[in-house]
C-alpha cells in the first residue's frame, strides 16, 4: 500500500470515491485526528450514496474509537445499499459496544439475511439477544459494563475480532496473549475477520455444557475441571476430541439458528406478499418490472409459501385484464398455486385471466360456467369472472364488479371496471355518484381525468370542449387496457361535432384497434354511424357479432347502420319487441318520417322514454312533425346547428325544412358539409334528388333518386322523387312504371296527386284535368308533401281551384318551390 503521505497527496489531489476509501482503510490511529475529521466531512458531504465510501468511513470511525460516528456512516452505508451485509454486520458491533443490544441484534440479523459469510456473526447475534434483556431492565451503560466484563469491548484491524464466547453470563475476559493450546496462526474467509483456527479445549467444553452436550462438574470457581486420568492424556488425541466436539457444537448451534432464520423468513414474507397484495389492489405496486424485482425479494424469502405464491398469481391475473398483455409467467403462476394448495377460486381465476390473455374469450367464459358454484367470495374470481362475462357481453358483468368492490372496497382495478362498463351500458346520470367517489378516492390523475372526458362524451347534453385537455403521450402509455379506447372515442366525437367527418373515422379506427370488450366496440360503432361511416360501423358490430351475439347494444348498432342506408324494415326487424325502448322509438320515428306518416310519427315519439324525449342530440326529432306538417321552418342558423353530426337525422330533417323554405342556398351549404359517399346512401341520396330536380337537373335527380331505391327501401320520399325526375325529363313510361310498382307503399292521397303528373306526361293535359277535377282537395292535416304536390298538379293542369289552394299555402310556406311554381303557373295563364 502506498504511504500514508503519498494517499493523503492523493486524495488532496482528486478526493473521489477510490481515494477517499484507501484513506479511510490506512487512517484510524495512523494519522492525526485533524485529518480524520477532514476526510470524514468531505466524505458525508460528496459521497453519503456510495456505500462503499460509507463503509470504510465506519470502520475507520469505529478503529478511532468514534462509535457515534461510526455509527453514522454505517447506517448511510447500509442505506445505500442494501443487499450488501457488510455494513450490517460493522454497525450490529459498533451498537453492541454502544450499549444498544437490541438495535444491534437487528443489525446482525439483517447481516445474516443477506448472506453474510461470516460464522462468528450467529453467536453475536445470540449474545446481542441475551443482553437485551439487561438493556431493558439497567441501560445501555449496565451493557456496556458486561461486554467490559466479558473483553468484548471494540478491537482494531490488528487485533482478532474472536466470537463471543458461550460460558455462563459472567464469563471472564479471554486472555489477550495466545495460549499454548491457541498458537496456531489465525485463518481469515473472504470478507471476514480472522478466527482462530483451534480454539481451546477449555472453552470448548464449556461450551458444550452451556448446551447440555457434555458432564459438567463445577469447582468453587466456577470453572470446569476435567476428571482425573489414570494415565496421561494423549495430545494428538485430545485435539482430535475437541476439534470434534467443536464441529458438533458448531453443528447443533447452525441447526437451530438456521430454523430460528427460516421461521423468520416465512413470518417476514408472510408480512411482505400481504402488503404487496393491497399495493396491487389500490395501484401502487408500479410498473411489471418494479412488481417482478418485490416478488423476487418474496421467492427469496419463502418461495413455496401459499401467501407468496397468492401474491405472484394475483399479480399476473390482474397484469392481464389491467395491462392487456399476456404477462410472463401466468402459466406457471397457476401451477405454483395448485402445488402450494392455494385457495380454488383463485386458480380458477388465474386459468381465466390466462385464457383472456390468449384471446380464447369463449374459453374463458366456459371456465366461469365451470367453476361458478365453488367460486364463493373470492374478490380475484370476482373481478377475473366479471372480466370474461363482459367480453362475451353476458349482463352478470356488472353484478360480478360490483361484487368485487364489496369484497374489496380499495381495489382501484375492480372500481375502474365497473364504473366504466356502468357508464357505458346504463348512461352518466345513474354512474355519477360512483365516478365521484372514485375521483375522491384517486384525485387528480390520468384515470380520474379520463373518466370525466369519456363522461363529457357520453353526455347528451354536453356542449363545448371537455372538461379535460388530451392526456400526453406518457399518460395515455400509463392507462389500464380498459381505459385506453377513451381518448380515440373522445377524440372522435369531437371531430363529429366539428362535422370533421375524416378525423372522426381515423379516431374510431384507431379505438377499434385497442377495443376489447362489446361495451366499447359499440360505443365507437356508434360514433362511426353519426360520422357516416358505414365500413367502421360494421367492423365493428362484426367484431361485437363474434364475441357476444346476444350483447344487448348490439342490436341498437345493427338498427343504426341499417337507417344510415334507408334500410329501415331491416333496423325495425334488428331491434325487435325487446330492443332498449330508446332505440326502438328513434327507429319508428324515422321510418314514420320518411313514410310521411305523421299519426306515426306522433306516436313513435310519445313512446320515447323521458330522458331521450329531452335529448339535445335529439332536437331533429322534436322539428320532425313540424317539418312534416309544413309549419314555418327554423332560421338558418337554426338549420346549420340542427344540421351537426351529433344530432341523430339532424342533417337530413334541416335540408327538408331548408328545400321547403326555399333557401336553397342553405340546402347547398348543408349538403356539401356532407361527406363524398353521402349520395351512396338512400336517405341522403333522396335529398340530393330533390335538390338536383329543384335546381333544373332532372337528369342528375333521376340518377340519385334510382340509387337510392336501389340502396335502400322505396320510401314514398324516394319514389316521389324518382317519379317527379322522370315527368321532367319527359320519360312518362318510367314513370309510370314505377308509380305502379310502388302503388302499395304509397297513401292514397300522395298516389292520386303522382298520377295526375304521370297521366299529364303520358296523355297530355287534358288528360291530366279530367282525372284532377275527380280529385278532393287535399285537407290540412295531411304532410306538406302531399299538400304541395296537389298545389302543383292543379296548377299544371289550370284547375280552377289551383289558384285557392296556392295562396293559402302561398301563405304558410311562400317560398316552397312547388308553391313558387305553381304561382308562376297560374301568373302566364
């Protein structure tokens, strides 16, 4: 080793951590005090996280006799790492010398629990104990006194730190010279201090005794004394006796400390999986591999106990549902529970959340079947249950996460799944109060924050921008797989509400790719229809098809994308006499509308529940016998709102009132916020017929009018319009043809009215007015449609009452085009 001199230029030179511990190990009563303490500030102050630094600081404190120090440093040290027992085993001697027994004891407990190599630590360990006793009754100082007692006080690098010895609690200071029977030269072990290679034959039967090994007999002294030999006792042989009664002590006393340290293990572990288990259940566990390095340390401690096992299967089982990953070892999990007799509902959930894992959703649900009856009030079989009935959209989801919460109330992945699949199946008003104690309970976070965005999403009655701005990349990274369809499904019905129809199709698309369960795929299906986005709409009730044929949304989505194509015979028959009442009502009602059925329609919307009658995404509805009647229609304003993506036929019932005003100016500001496959579908492409035939294309009318019968059903708005398409272009033969066709979907009035134009473009006016003066006038209850096509029939065919029946609709809707038509019909003649 370099010179105290040229270490101490060193350290001068660069006090880093390789100096600093070469200085500690040469100072301690080779250098001055001045210096220690010099070292020993700059030490603390630059290098208190490094252990290595803080341990040869302790030992030169304690070679100081600097205990308080020492003390100190060894203490950081342990702190900074610890996992190394070195520390522990120095601080347990600098407090046993202090006088603090017990806290020494702990310290020499911990060194053993890492693995210190060091034999001598087990019987400072046992002498720490049986001090503890003295501490508590007469003091530190009492202690002190003993360990003088017994020359245990601290000894320096140069001296044999020798193992407590095991005679009676007053035993004498051993001898500071070596003895005749000690003075072989003293072994070390890698990282400990030097022993004696052969102790002497007097302690070692005292030893014995002390262990009720060996025949005692007591002098006046105290002190064994062996019995008279007949002959003088063999050296060789008595050395050979004494190593052997040594190794059987050694052996004895390492059996019943290893059993004192293994039950101390299980009882820690014990402690430990409990905690892990309600740092899991309340989210606090951190990330996989934060969870894997604490369920190490628990295998290190007890790896066959039932409660670790129970802690790794609880862990895995949940990483599953709560990650969406297939996490490592789940499998295993399983076999390690059955083979440590863990509970059988929580292997059963743990086989559950594997299939789920593994996407085998009908597999998982056939285990749930399986093993209901013995499932009991599990809180894992609960929650992992609730989980695969949800994927297979069986309606006991919601019981079994409401279960799980009760057996369980912090469990932050068992509330998370119930308040999301209650806010998505039953609405936001019925889930406030369990979203206001979860945000209570959680604060402010990326859970709770997305909550309140897919609350703001589901509300109809929500305006303006959500209550939240857009989680950031790394929180959206953090968000249980249950939650990570929200902000694509926020997104997207913001960009409905913008009418950025192309946006919205993206955010469905790329929420279809994390959706897992039919609640969600429906909730983004749904949003897919209000973008007119058919494709999306129908991944997406494919997707729910596959997974739960009987989920009770599907239906509600399979009737939506049937009416996004005029198909609504089809979204009538998909809905059934056992659709969700809502659903069924807004189906009727748009059928009813687009029949011209106002008795329908009167009726459909009386049947809609109370809370959809109030619906702000439902303002179309409430204009829908209005417009059917032909009262005076909304401002355009009004029109240019009623015509948002949101509002459920809101942006074909503004066009109808905007046509029949007249404002054609505002028709074609709506239509062109339409999307390009808009005319693809038939209700859409009914309304750019009319708009074609009102602006003088009759032929680009006839070609959406023809397009929307082929799309969709022969609703008399589309035969109406086709009908009226062919008169203009003068093909009287068509038209007839299809009048007849769809004689039987037609009201008597809205046929009689068709005839007389047909009849007019086939025979000729005359014709047309001897068949118009058979013909009663329209009454005014009858829908617009058939009062306005009357007005014009009279007026081509110069009925005497077409000038009366003009001026009177002249004056409810005196810019309806059929009205300015006829006018101007009545005005050349």
């Amino acid at each position: 080793m370099p010179a105290l001199d040229d270490l101490v230029a060193q350290w001068r030179a660069l006090p880093e951590a390789k100096p600093t511990i070469a200085l500690c190990e040469a100072l301690g009563g080779l250098g001055g005090e001045a210096l220690a303490r010099e070292v020993g500030a700059h030490a603390q102050a630059e290098h208190a996280a490094d252990a290595a630094v803080m341990l040869a600081l302790g030992r030169m404190y304690a070679r100081l006799g600097w205990l308080a120090e020492a003390q100190t440093a060894l203490a950081l040290s342990g702190k900074a790492d610890g996992r190394d027992p070195r520390p522990f085993e120095e601080l347990g001697h600098v407090l046993l010398v202090r006088g603090d027994a017990r806290r020494a004891q702990q310290a020499f407990h911990r060194a053993i629990e890492l693995g210190c190599t060091n034999a001598a630590v087990c019987e400072w360990l046992d002498a720490s104990a049986g001090l503890c006793a003295l501490q508590a009754s007469d003091g530190a100082a009492a202690v002190q006194a003993e360990l003088h007692a017994r020359g245990l006080e601290w000894e320096d690098a140069t001296t044999v730190r020798a193992a407590p010895s095991l005679d009676a609690p007053s035993l004498a200071a051993p001898a500071k010279g070596p003895s005749a029977a000690d003075a072989s030269e003293p072994f070390t072990v890698a990282g400990t201090q030097p022993v004696s290679a052969s102790p002497s034959l007097d302690r070692v039967m005292a030893a014995l005794m002390a262990c009720g090994v060996a025949p005692q007999r007591v002098a006046s002294t105290g002190r064994w004394e062996p019995a008279p030999a007949r002959s003088a006792p063999n050296p060789a042989a008595r050395v050979l006796l004494g190593a052997a009664l040594a190794s059987a002590v050694v052996l004895l006393g390492a059996h019943l400390f290893a059993e004192r340290v293994e039950a101390r293990r299980v009882a820690r572990a014990k402690k430990e999986a409990a905690e892990f288990r309600r740092d899991l259940a309340a989210g606090r566990a951190g990330s996989v591999d934060e969870r894997t390095l604490r369920l190490g340390r628990l295998f290190e401690l007890d790896g066959s106990g039932s409660e670790v096992v129970a802690a790794l299967l609880e862990d895995r089982a949940i990483g599953a549902l709560w990650e969406g990953m297939a996490p490592p070892g789940l499998s295993d999990a399983v076999g390690r529970a059955e083979a440590a007799g863990v509970s059988g509902p929580r292997i059963a959930a743990g086989r559950i959340a594997a299939r789920l894992a593994a996407d085998d959703v009908e597999g998982a649900a056939e285990l749930v079947r399986q093993h209901d009856a013995m499932a009991g009030d599990d809180v894992l079989y609960a929650l992992v249950s609730g989980v695969a009935l949800e994927r297979v959209g069986d309606v006991r989801a919601r019981e079994r996460y409401l279960r799980a919460t009760e057996l369980h109330p912090g469990s932050v992945p068992a509330r998370v799944f119930f308040a999301r699949l209650s806010l998505l199946e039953r609405g936001v008003d019925p889930s406030r109060r369990v979203l206001a104690r979860l945000a209570a309970d959680l604060g402010d976070g990326p859970i709770t924050r997305t909550f309140a965005r897919l609350v703001w999403a589901l509300d109809a009655d929500q305006r303006g921008a959500p209550p939240w701005p857009r989680l950031s990349d790394e929180e959206r990274a953090r968000l249980p797989r249950p939650l990570k369809f929200v902000e694509n499904y926020v997104d997207a019905v913001l960009a409905v509400d913008r009418g950025e129809r192309t946006t919205a199709a993206e955010q469905v698309a790329n929420g279809l790719s994390v959706a897992a369960a039919p609640a969600e795929l429906t909730a983004l299906g749904m949003v897919a229809v209000q973008a007119g986005s058919e494709p999306l709409a129908r991944r997406a009730a494919t997707r729910v098809l596959a997974l739960a044929p009987e989920y009770e949304g599907l239906p509600a989505l399979a009737a939506r994308i049937a009416m996004l194509n005029g198909r609504f015979a089809d979204a009538t028959r998909a809905l059934g006499a056992g659709g969700p009442r809502r659903e069924v009502a807004l189906a009727l009602a748009v059928d009813a509308y687009e029949h011209l059925d106002a008795d329908g329609l009167g009726v459909a919307l009386a049947a809609l529940p109370d809370e959809a009658a109030r619906d702000s995404n439902a303002a179309a509805l409430r204009i829908m016998p209005a417009a059917l009647a032909g009262a005076a229609p909304p401002e355009p304003e009004v029109l240019h709102d009623l015509g948002r993506l949101r509002d459920f036929w809101g942006d074909l019932v503004s066009v109808d009132c905007a046509l029949d005003a007249g404002r054609i100016d505002v028709a074609r500001t709506l239509v062109r916020s339409w999307d390009l496959r808009a005319g693809a579908r038939a209700p859409h492409g009914v309304r750019l017929a009319r708009l074609a035939r009102i602006t003088g294309k009759p032929a680009a009318a006839v070609e959406h009018a023809r397009g929307a019968l082929a799309a969709g059903d022969a609703t008399p708005r589309a035969v109406v319009e086709l009908v009226r398409a062919l008169v203009e272009t003068g093909d009287g033969a068509a038209a007839r043809a299809t009048l007849t066709n769809a004689r039987a979907r037609l009201a008597p009035d809205l046929f009689v009215w068709l005839d007389i134009l047909v009849t007019m473009s086939e025979e000729g006016v005359r014709a047309a007015t001897v068949l118009a003066a058979r013909r009663e006038l329209p009454p005014a209850e009858l829908p617009l449609a058939v009062r306005a096509l009357a007005v014009r029939a009279l007026a081509e065919v110069a009925d005497l009452r077409a000038p009366g029946v003009t001026d009177v609709l002249s004056r409810e809707l005196p810019g309806h085009p059929d009205v300015v038509a006829a006018r101007v019909l009545l005005e050349d003649r």
